[in-house]
C-alpha cells in the first residue's frame, strides 16, 4: 500500500470516537495524519485528544477554539472579558477535562501550532482564507475564523491546490446530508459535527486514495465510503 495522507476533521474533544475512527483508518508506520485544529472544547475529553496528538506528535492547525483558549487562560493569567464566552463555547467541558487546571506543556503546544500547513498540492487550514488578500497579510483573524467570504469564492483561491477545512459543520450548508463532505471552488470541507446531536460523524480523509472515513458519536456506526460517495457540491452565491 502506498503512503497515504490523511485529513482528520474537528474532533471537539472526542476522544472516543477519534480512537474509533484511528481503528477504521488502520494507519501504518509510514501514513501521515494531519488534525484540522479544533481538537477541544464541546466533547467530554479534550484533554485526552490533545496529549494523543501531543504524542504520536501529529501535525495539527490553529482552530478557533485552540485561540479563544489561549486568549482566556493561555498567556499567563485568566482574561474576564474572554472567559464568559470560551465557557459557553464549550470550555466548560475542556476545563472539566483537565480538572479545571490546563498543563503548561499543552499550552505552549497550542502556541506553537501553525495558522496553516501547505503541503504542495493541498493546503490545510482550519477555516479558510479571504479571496482577496495575499496569504502573507492573512492572520488567524481570518484563517481561524472566516466563512461565507472563503466559501463563496467564485474562483480557486490557489491553482494549483486544493484547500482542506473544519470550521463550518458541513449540514449547515443548503441542502446537505449530515456526514456529507461539502466542496467549493478549490476548497473540501470535512467538519461534520462531531458534537451536534444532528450529525455526531467525525471524518478522517485518505487525499491519497480519496477515502472518506466517518465514526459516529452517538451510534457508535463506522463507515468507509468513496469521496464520490460522500461528498456535495455547494452552490456558491455570488
């Protein structure tokens, strides 16, 4: 079997479903496995999730949620004006899952985690870029956070590259299935929603052998489907 690249979607602290869908996917010693940021906040153990990519040192994205945690409790004292919101956000579970006292190793990792990873012909990032501004002024500002700008582009934003995000649970846009891959102009998104009591799929994509592999939080279902098999257009608006 050929090396195979592999795309892992938002975990949101899943940790048991991200094991089940590691089991799926099989991975060997020579597979590279790429996380889209996002790995906590919403689920039950986001702890876990991130000392697991910490381990097996898996190269990983900034996701908002990694900056709304760091902005709040990340650089050295807790920010108030930050900390309401990253709690209804999900960081009440985050917080119950390091009992409420977030180690200093995995602070300093999530500072350290780039805004993007461009791996020649795909480009992972965890929500998008703004069509009209050149990548080297872009910040996490709009790599971290963008949506409607970045998925309504009426042209690839590179040409010769294709673009993987999180960020937007797929179900959210019109007409899509939840566990369906959404597609764009240059651009795949793979989020769909762990969490959401919709959805509950996680998705890992093989880009080597354009695989989708899905686990289901909430009925513990696997699945392995071609990328024709799981994806839908998006109709961008212009």
């Amino acid at each position: 079997m050929n090396q195979r690249r592999i795309v892992i979607g938002d975990v949101h602290g899943h940790f048991d479903t991200l094991m089940q869908l590691l089991e799926a996917i099989a991975p060997g010693k020579d597979d590279q496995i790429y996380f889209l940021g996002d790995l906590i906040d919403r689920g039950p153990k986001s702890a876990e999730v991130v000392q697991f990519v910490i381990d097996h040192d898996y190269p990983c994205v900034l996701g908002n949620h990694e900056e709304i945690l760091l902005f709040t409790v990340g650089y050295g004292k807790i920010n108030p004006h930050n900390l309401d919101f990253w709690l209804k956000a999900g960081g009440n579970t985050t917080l119950a899952s390091y009992h409420n006292e977030i180690p200093y190793q995995h602070l300093d990792w999530m500072r350290e985690l780039p805004v993007y990873r461009d791996l020649g012909d795909v480009f992972l990032v965890h929500a998008g870029v703004h069509p009209r501004m050149p990548l080297k002024q872009q910040t996490s500002e709009q790599l971290c956070w963008i949506r409607g700008e970045f998925h309504n582009m009426n042209k690839p934003y590179f040409s010769d590259k294709l673009i993987i995000i999180g960020h937007s649970i797929t179900f959210t846009f019109p007409n899509v299935e939840p566990g369906q891959l959404v597609t764009g102009k240059g651009w795949l998104d793979i989020d769909t929603g762990v969490y959401h009591p919709y959805s509950g799929w996680l998705t890992g994509y093989d880009i080597t052998n354009k695989k989708v592999y899905q686990a289901n939080s909430q009925s513990k279902a696997v699945r392995i489907r071609t990328l024709e098999e799981g994806i839908t257009p998006y109709s961008y608006h212009v």
